[in-house]
C-alpha cells in the first residue's frame, strides 16, 4: 500500500468535510485570550465503522465495538485536564452514560400527571436511580459549560478517515500537545466507492450465492504518523482472540507506523486487563516495554489505562 493508495481513498470518498471547521472552532475555545493553548488535546476513536455494501445503503459489514472504552475513556481524560474530541460510531455509548440502567429510559422514570398533584407534577427519575443519574447529568453540564468536549459521530469507514484527517491536520499545530487514542475498531476491508453498486442488492439477480469481493483499506496509521500530525502522541489499539499473536502483533504496529504506544487486549478479557506496549526508553534494537494494566478495585479498567497514557505523554512532553 503506497501514498497513491491512500490519495485514491479519499479522492473517492463520498462523506461531507464538516469535521475540520467544527474542529477548528473548538480549538479555537482551547486558547486563552493571548493565543496560548490552555489544556493539551486529545481525540480518542470509539465504536465501530461500518462498510456499506450499497451506496444507498441497506446492507453493511460491521465492525465489533459497542463503544465503552471509548466513552470512558473520554471521561477519564476531561477529569485529567485534557480537552476531548470524541469521535464516535452514532449511537454507540456516550461519555457518563456508563452505568445508567441498562434497559429503557423508561424503566427509571415515573410520571406524575394529575393536576392535583402540584409541584410534584411532571417526569421523575426513580429513586433507585436518582443518585446515579444526577451525578451522570452533572458531569455532562460540567463538560458542556467548560466547552471542553466535543462530539462528532461517524457511521462508515469512509465517514471515519476521513473525519480522522481532518482532526489531526487541524490538531498539526499543537505539535506534542495533541494525543491521538484510537480505540474505535476500524474495519481493514471495504469495497471502494467507485466499485460500489448504487441500489439494494437484488437476491433473485443471483443463483445459489452470491460473492463478495472486498479490498484491503490503506493503512492510515503511518501516514498519521508521519504526515498529517507528526509531531503528536499517538497511542492505537491492538484487538485480538489468539493471546498467542497479541503482543507480537502490536509490537510489530510500533515497529511498521511508529506509534507512541499500542493497548493490546483480548477480546474476553479486555475489561480485566490490557497492555500498553511502546518502545523501550534507550533504542536498543527495537526493544519494546510493556505495562500491564489490570482493573483491580477500580470500577472500570480505563481510569487505571488512562493514567498510564497520560503518565506516558507527559514524559514525551518533558522530552521535548
Ligand atoms: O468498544 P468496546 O469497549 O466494546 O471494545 C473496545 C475495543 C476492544 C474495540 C478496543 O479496546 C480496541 O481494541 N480497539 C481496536 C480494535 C482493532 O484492533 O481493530
């Protein structure tokens, strides 16, 4: 895969350029009055992307990922200062909605709606869940009214990259204060826009079956690396099933997109533990560290995570 791959990608891609004045607007809130940056920024990645098999889509491949580490995530980096761009699979899960009861928005609210009733007219959460949701609710203002968070969603493969494309070259200036934390589950085939048919594929068109072909999507990784915000900390995650393959796997992505570091986790395990692998300090022939991140007491494994990616980017900033 060369540079002229991924040039063709988003010359093909059909998906609108909206991220970039939206990023840039926020960035803009990121300065105080003389021009100086007042927090570092990061974009973390979250959901899936999904791969359309028609362009007026009816069918798509997906990608697993319901979004929680993303969302967390996000979370844990707006309590550490940082200013978050979030973007995420539309509709996955959303920062301080973790652990609202699960099912419907309904189970926790009661009306009240005899007129009788005065002030205790109207919706009410639960009082099983009163205390849950006001500190969820709370957060959320807290972020809205610092204008620390900003959300943009994305639903396909072509939506995705090219959104990330625009962030990181609107992030370019930051140099070393700006982290890319790229948890989202990014799909490595897809059927190019241009080899895509336009309405809902006909079965009866087809015999006994009917064959798909797809390519193989141009590693963006590097070019993110090196091109478009090279000067930022960038931290990519490594999804595996075979714990055989894990660490190899994301020792070889430092190694071919010379990322900062790689959170490698299984698949079954992945909310007990992850690993953060990354060169070794001193360059002695591509030797890698590991950190190994475990949940312990903690409610949720990404505090624990987020810390060491912020202990890890401080220590590039002061390197500087
Ligand atoms: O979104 P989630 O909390 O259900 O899962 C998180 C994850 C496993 C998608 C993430 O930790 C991850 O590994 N993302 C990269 C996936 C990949 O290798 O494509």
């Amino acid at each position: 895969m060369s540079t002229d791959d991924v040039e063709r990608f988003f010359r093909d891609c059909p998906a609108d350029d909206s991220a970039a004045s939206r990023v840039q607007t926020f960035l803009k809130r990121q300065h105080d009055s003389t021009g100086n940056l007042t927090r570092p920024v990061v974009c973390v990645t979250s959901g899936g992307t999904t791969v359309p098999l028609e362009r007026h889509c009816v069918r798509f491949i997906d990608n697993f990922s319901g979004g929680t580490r993303g969302a967390l995530s996000a979370e844990n980096f707006l309590q550490a200062g940082y200013a978050v761009i979030f973007l995420h699979r539309r509709h996955s899960i959303q920062p301080f909605t973790k652990g609202l009861p699960s099912g419907q928005i309904l189970d926790f609210l009661t009306s009240v709606l005899e007129p009788d009733e005065g002030p205790q007219q109207g919706v009410h959460v639960t009082e099983s869940a009163s205390e849950l949701v006001s500190s969820c609710v709370q957060r959320a203002q807290e972020a809205a009214a610092s204008g620390t968070l900003l959300r943009l969603p994305f639903e396909t493969l072509f939506e995705y990259l090219k959104s990330l494309r625009a962030i990181a070259e609107t992030l370019r200036p930051l140099g070393r204060h700006a982290v890319f934390y790229l948890a989202a589950a990014v799909s490595d085939f897809y059927i190019p826009w241009p080899q895509m048919v336009e309405h809902k594929i006909q079965s009866a068109e087809f015999g006994e079956g009917f064959h798909l072909e797809l390519q193989k999507v141009p590693k963006m990784l590097g070019v993110l690396r090196r091109a478009w915000a090279p000067e930022a900390f960038i931290v990519s995650f490594k999804l595996e099933t075979d714990e055989g393959l894990l660490i190899t796997k994301a020792t070889n992505s430092i190694s071919k997109y010379g990322v900062h570091a790689v959170v490698a986790n299984i698949l079954e395990t992945r909310k007990e533990v992850v690993h953060v692998v990354r060169p070794a300090d001193t360059d002695n022939g591509g030797r890698t560290e590991i950190d190994r991140i475990a949940r312990g007491q903690e409610q949720f494994i990404e505090k624990p995570l987020v810390d060491d990616v912020v202990r890890l980017h401080h220590r590039y900033l002061t390197a500087a």
